[in-house]
C-alpha cells in the first residue's frame, strides 16, 4: 500500500467542496494510506472557522497525523539551507522532510513550493 502526505491546500479545498480535492481523497483513501503533518495540523486549526470545527475534526481524524521528529527537523534543515536561492518557507521544508523521511508522495496543489528533487509530487487541482 502507497502512502501519500497531504498537504494543507488540498486539505481546504476538499473541506471548501472543491471537486478536484474531494475526488482525490476518496479515490486515494481506498488504495493509500494518508498522512498528514502536524504542521498541517496546526494550519488547519489557526484557519478553521467556529462552523467549520466538527467536518475539520472528522477530516484530520482520517488521517495518519506524523509529528516532527529529528530526522524530519534536520532535514527540513538542510532543504532550507541547500535551496537559499529560492526563498522557501521554512514550514513547507518541515513537510516536504516530512514526506521524504515516511517515504510517501506529497500531495499538493501548489508544487513550485516543492522545488525537492528528492520527494515524489502528485499536483491535485486547486480548480
């Protein structure tokens, strides 16, 4: 079984009902495990909405959440450090670290804030 780490922006684009989002889930729920990182987890709840609470919470509760270990924080680390050239958010190094040290594809709708030569991308749709 494949393993994906999803990303924040396709976690509020299927919440949003975004057809593309909710499409990718469903068809990836039945042959992956899904991840997310608890850096997700925290952009998820700082953006969350009081009516908005019990669909998040049902969400990030199918969800494998992975915490920042070591291993992910040096790497994320050295993604920052190796990639001055093109600002890159330091959160978004911690879940592309996160990604490559599950091993698992990250599923994104915005790649270019994953310029990693070393983790696996799949693009889903912001529509």
């Amino acid at each position: 079984m494949k393993s994906i780490l999803v990303d924040t922006d396709v976690l509020i684009n299927f919440l949003r009902g975004r057809e593309a989002a909710k499409a990718f889930l469903a068809s990836e729920a039945r042959e992956s495990l899904l991840f997310c990182s608890v850096i997700t987890l925290a952009e998820l709840c700082a953006g969350m909405l009081p009516h908005e609470a019990a669909r998040t919470r049902q969400l990030i509760n199918s969800l494998h959440i992975v915490d920042v270990t070591r291993d992910i924080a040096e790497k994320a680390g050295a993604y920052r450090q190796t990639m001055k050239r093109q600002p890159l958010e330091l959160m978004n190094c911690i879940i592309a670290a996160t990604a490559k040290t599950l091993p698992a594809t990250l599923a994104t709708c915005n790649a270019k804030h994953y310029p990693m030569a070393d983790i696996g991308i799949t693009v889903v749709p912001a529509e």
